[in-house]
C-alpha cells in the first residue's frame, strides 16, 4: 500500500520543504473554562496539548521567535528568503474566542510572505458557520486546515477521557467543514484507557467512512503527562500503557484501514520528557522512529 506521509505532501504542494511553526493564539478551552467541563480531557496537559509552543507575543513577535527554533532543520541550500513556514496555531481551542480577533490574527499570520499556510487546531464544537466561512474567504488565497482533536471514535471512552462531546458532533462538524472547502486533518489517541483492539481500529474505520475522509491524520499513543487527570490516576494505581511494538503495531492496521489519500501528518507524539510519566519509550525518540519505519517498510 502506498502511503503518503507529510514531508512528500509538503514537497508536492509547495515545492519545497516547510516547516511548522508552533503558535499561540491566547485562546483557552471550553472543557477548562468550566462551560463544558473543568481540567480539560484527562490525557491534556496544563500546555493545552501544545507544550512547544511560543508564549503570548504579537504575532510577528511569535514567528519570529518560532522560526528560530526550526531554522536549523532546513537544508543549507535553502536561503533564508527561501523559507516556508506553516502557521499552527496549536495549543488549547483556537476557535473558541471572538471571532473578528481570531480572525484578524489569523489574516495577520498569512499575511507574511514565509507563511504558506494556517493551521487551527480545535474542536468540533467550537467551528461556528462563521468561523468557518472567515476561514474559506482565507482558505482562497493560501490553504487552511482545520485540526480536530477526535481522539476516538468511541462514545464510552470519550466520556472516560472527559472529552465532553459526542461523536455525532464530529461528524456534523465535518460535514461544514469540507462543505466550507477546508483541509481537515483529525488527531487519534491509541491505547485511551479500557479501549480494547477492536475499538481502537473502529476509531480508524470511522473515519475511512467519512465522505470524504480525513485529509490527514495524525496519530500517537496514550502518554501520562504530569499536571494531567489520567496522570493522577496512573500515580495512584498504575494501569497498562502499550508498548512500543503493540503501538507500531496498531498504527500500521489503522493506516491500512485509512485511505491511501489520507496524509500522514505524524505518528508519533513527542512529549516534553519533563513532564512525561509513562511509558518511558516515548522519550526515546530516535527508537521510536526507527521502530515505525521499519513496520511500515519505510525508506527500506
Ligand atoms: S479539547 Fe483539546 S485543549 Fe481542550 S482539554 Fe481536550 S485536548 Fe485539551
């Protein structure tokens, strides 16, 4: 099976390598705030799922700042006016705020010649018709994702997780989505707590039924982080994480069960190792990358 990661999807579309910058847009969450739910989903740190991001400048300020952490990635034969960058905003729930502020720090992110395009990481409660209308008007002169944190497709675990929506809101919500022209990329959690096998590849089967399916997915195991519900709770009483094998494992049956047109935009997640608890590989980056490419045939 051909599959279609990222890196080539950039290169494809773009011409060239591009490099994510990871930004803020001060938003917070309505699973924080208490409109929803207080201490956000179980798995989320106190970083809103967005550990690497710059703190709250001007936006200017903060590619800036951003572009100096990935610069050192791009090959030297890429000149400094050469570069392309992808604006993310990434942490916490970056439609949930004023619109008319959202969107005017989004048209100012776009608005500089390195940014080739905007990413908004959300959720699918949280993408007003509005909204999504300012961002096709965007989407017109440089792309725009949207990124949905799905997690599972599985209403018993996301009550578990605390998500605090149905799965049927994810549906609806993209439906508007694509309907309003947008890439939309979902973002799935292996090895949530009490998920058996079957249930972690129905969350894949789920979304290859989407009409149309995902553009990109995005997927990592289950991580306890410090400062978390489910950390607590591993702290008190330990429960059973997946190892390294069962989840390269699980990721090649569920990039099986995903449409080849789907874009691998990440299969690993990368923890900041200070706050990680468990389990103790994902801070081994170099082996967790090796282990999946040598599952997924790649670069063999
Ligand atoms: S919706 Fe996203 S930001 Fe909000 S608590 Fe859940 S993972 Fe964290």
């Amino acid at each position: 099976m051909t599959r279609y990661f990222l890196s080539d999807y950039l290169k494809d579309t773009f011409g060239t390598k591009v490099y994510k910058l990871s930004l803020q847009s001060g938003c917070t969450c309505p699973n924080r705030d208490g409109t929803l739910g207080f201490g956000g989903c179980s798995f989320c740190s106190e970083g809103g799922s967005g550990d690497f991001a710059s703190p709250l400048l001007p936006v200017r300020d903060q590619i800036e700042a951003a572009k100096k952490l990935v610069d050192a990635k791009f090959p030297r034969r890429i000149s400094e006016s050469d570069r392309k960058y992808i604006a993310y905003f990434q942490s916490f729930t970056n439609t949930y705020g004023d619109t008319e502020k959202l969107c005017a720090l989004y048209e100012e992110a776009l608005s500089f010649p390195e940014i080739a395009a905007l990413s908004v990481a959300t959720r699918p409660d949280c993408l007003s018709d509005e909204v999504l209308f300012r961002l096709s008007e965007m989407n017109r002169t440089k792309p725009v994702w949207i990124e949905l944190g799905l997690q599972t497709s599985d209403d018993k675990t996301a009550e578990r997780i605390n998500r605090c929506y149905k799965t049927e809101v994810f549906g609806e919500c993209w439906k508007r989505l694509k309907s309003a022209g947008l890439e939309g990329i979902v973002h799935i959690i292996l090895g949530l707590p009490g998920e058996s096998e079957a249930e972690m590849l129905e969350t894949a089967g789920y979304l290859a039924r989407l009409d149309p399916p995902p553009d990109g997915i995005k997927i990592s195991n289950l991580q306890i982080l410090k400062g978390t519900k489910l950390g607590e709770e591993y702290l008190k009483k330990p429960f059973n994480l997946l190892s390294l094998d069962e989840y390269a494992e699980l990721v090649c049956k569920c990039l099986d069960i995903l449409p080849e047109t789907t874009v691998i935009h990440r299969i690993t997640g990368d923890p900041p190792k200070k706050i990680l608890i468990a389990p103790a590989w994902c801070a081994d980056k170099k082996t967790v990358i090796n282990t999946l490419n040598k599952k997924l045939n790649r670069f063999s």
